[in-house]
C-alpha cells in the first residue's frame, strides 16, 4: 500500500515539465495550424501567380546563398558553378585591393 502512496500521478510529473517546453510545444501546434491555413489558400490560388511567388522567393534565397556563400552542403556543387557569374561578399573588397590593370590575387 505505500509503494502505491509514493508513485507521482501524472498531475505531479506535469508540473515537474519546465515551461520552455510548454512554449515550444505551443509554437509548434501553432506553426502547424499557420502551414495548414497557408497550404489550403495555396491549392485555391492561381498556379501562375503561385509559380512566380515561387520564383521570386527561390531567386531571392539562391542571390543570397551565393552571396554570402552560406548554402547547405548538398547545394554546394551547384553554387559553385553559378558563383562565377554572380558577386559574392569578398569579390569588391579584393578587388579594390589591387591596382588598375592587374588581376585580383585568390585568398
């Protein structure tokens, strides 16, 4: 009988849980619900318009992988051979580094 005594209910265990993970459980039901709302819009809405936003938000993201050169690891390959084309953030420094006529040393 008193080992049943001394077993914590599930109420005493609930309040041993630390209220950031009451927050991040919160935030992540929320994000869901806002995901679900989003895609429901998106599957109404006019598959143009949804493909230029798509552009627009790919296009935006990639400048700026190639740019500051932060991509994932698996997209690495790729923007490697698209870098070239594009500036990056080291490209007008090293460039104002050197004198007219010759060529921008590689670090």
């Amino acid at each position: 009988m008193l080992f049943l005594a001394a077993a914590p209910t599930a109420l005493e265990k609930l309040k041993r849980v630390p209220p950031e993970f009451w927050w991040k459980l919160g935030g992540a039901v929320l994000a869901i619900a806002v995901i679900a709302f989003i895609l429901q819009r998106v599957a109404q809405m006019n598959k143009i318009v949804l493909a230029v936003i798509c552009l627009i938000i790919f296009s935006v993201v990639g400048v700026n992988w190639i740019y500051e050169r932060n991509e994932p690891a698996f997209m690495t390959p790729i923007i490697d051979k698209v870098a070239p084309f594009l500036p990056s953030k080291g490209s007008y420094g090293a460039k104002q580094q050197t004198m007219p006529g010759q060529a921008p040393t590689k670090k």
